[in-house]
C-alpha cells in the first residue's frame, strides 16, 4: 500500500480512519490547514453521530490509503466541534473578483499527502452539494490576498479560470456562447464581403447606358425629323413652283 503523490480532499474524506490498532474513527469531515502558506496539516473525524468528541489527525500520521480506509500510525487528539470552529480555513470562503463581488466559493483542494502543500483550490458557483455541479481550478499564484471567509482575486468571471468538471447547465452555456460567437463571426465576414461589394459597385463607375440611349435616340430622331421635314417641304416647294408655272404658262 502507497500514498498517493496528490490527494483530493473530498475523496479523502469520503474513506474511513483506521489506526494501527484497527480501531475505526470514522470519516473525515474537516481539514485542519494554515492558510497563510496555504498547507495542509491534518484533519478531523468523529466516531460516530452520537459522539460529541472530535479525533484531530496530523498529517504526518497518515500511512496508507486503500479504496474503502485511511491509516494512520498513532494516537489522535481529542477535542470539541466549538473548538474546531475556531480552526482558520478557506473551505467555503468567498472567491472575490477585481470588482469587490463575488463569483464563487471554495468548495475543495488538492494537496501533496507528503508535505501538506496546497497545489490548488477548487471553486463552485453554485451549492457543492447539488450532485454535478461546475468545478473550477484556481491556482495559488491568482490569489492576491485573503481574510477570514474571503479570497481576493484578480479574476474578472469564472471564465477566466479552467473548468475541471462541467455540469449540464454549464456545458449548454458554452455551448450557446460558442454558437453566439459563430453566428456573430459568419454576421461580421458577411457585412464585410458586402461593403466590398458596394464599394466595387460597377454603377458607380460606367456610365447611364440608358441615359445614353434615350440621348443619342432623341438626337436621331430630331435629326431623322429634321431630314424628312425638309425632304418634305422641298416637294411642297416644288409643287408650288410647278403650279405656279402652269397658272403662268399660256400655252397650257
């Protein structure tokens, strides 16, 4: 039986405490950390409901982890839940954006089983206990400062963390937000191919055929008129000419 290099801490609690004397203490319920330097230093069980005494584990007690217990090596510590209460944590703490609101809570970490050391913390929008829903990891180095149930980030939304564990919910909000960004990108690449379009416009730069046609067959036409009006008056002139001639001639 080995330790685990990195150990959840809701897994962990999920297993029951036997010590070397094979007695059973019960499960975990509650981690006993520093969060100054964000680390793990042990946890705590009860043995059973109807005990008011807590057991207190350090880490370093910790043995072996099987798929159904936890060993530990040692006597534990006794003490009152009133006391524990006092424990500093970050479990259930706040998550602060840069805004001063808040964006989620610390619900679960994962820690080294050797050293204690917090690796990082896992954060819900939403109630931990609602069964599949939404975890997502945040790192050390994003935590700016922390008081007593509060974290301050520099965080803008939860976006910009990575999601470990995606609820229904959750999956159909990214979904829906990469279909909006697609249909926004198809919109944006349509309005440009269409004001390429209108600025190549060929009306812009031939000229009014129709405009030319109406022009040039006006033009035709008076010409065409002015001809055959002519054309016309000629003969009439001519007619005139000939009979005057007639009414003049005295041989007719």
């Amino acid at each position: 039986m080995k330790l685990p290099k990195n150990i959840l801490l809701s897994d962990f609690f999920h297993l029951k405490v036997r010590c070397d004397q094979g007695i059973d203490h019960g499960s975990g319920f509650m981690v006993w950390m520093h969060p100054p330097v964000h680390r793990v230093l042990g946890w705590m069980t009860k043995p059973s409901a109807l005990n008011l005494s807590r057991n207190v584990w350090r880490l370093n007690q910790l043995k072996a982890i099987t798929n159904e217990y936890i060993y530990v090596k040692g006597q534990q510590s006794i003490s009152d839940q009133l006391t524990l209460d006092r424990f500093p944590t970050l479990i259930n703490a706040n998550l602060i954006n840069k805004n001063g609101k808040k964006i989620a809570s610390i619900i679960d970490l994962v820690f080294d089983s050797i050293s204690g050391k917090i690796l990082y913390y896992l954060v819900s929008r939403s109630n931990p206990k609602i069964p599949g829903s939404s975890r997502w990891s945040l790192q050390i180095n994003q935590i700016k400062d922390q008081q007593p149930g509060m974290i301050l980030s520099d965080l803008n939304t939860l976006s910009d963390l990575p999601l470990l564990n995606a609820s229904v919910k959750e999956e159909l909000i990214n979904k829906t937000k990469n279909w909006r960004n697609q249909i926004q990108n198809i919109t944006n690449q349509a309005t440009v191919k269409l004001e390429g379009w209108l600025d190549e416009s060929p009306w812009q730069d031939t000229p009014n055929t129709q405009d030319e046609f109406i022009t040039s067959s006006t033009n035709d036409w008076i010409d065409n008129y002015d001809n055959e009006s002519n054309v016309v008056y000629d003969k009439l002139e001519n007619n005139n000419q000939y009979h005057k001639r007639k009414n003049n001639d005295p041989w007719i």
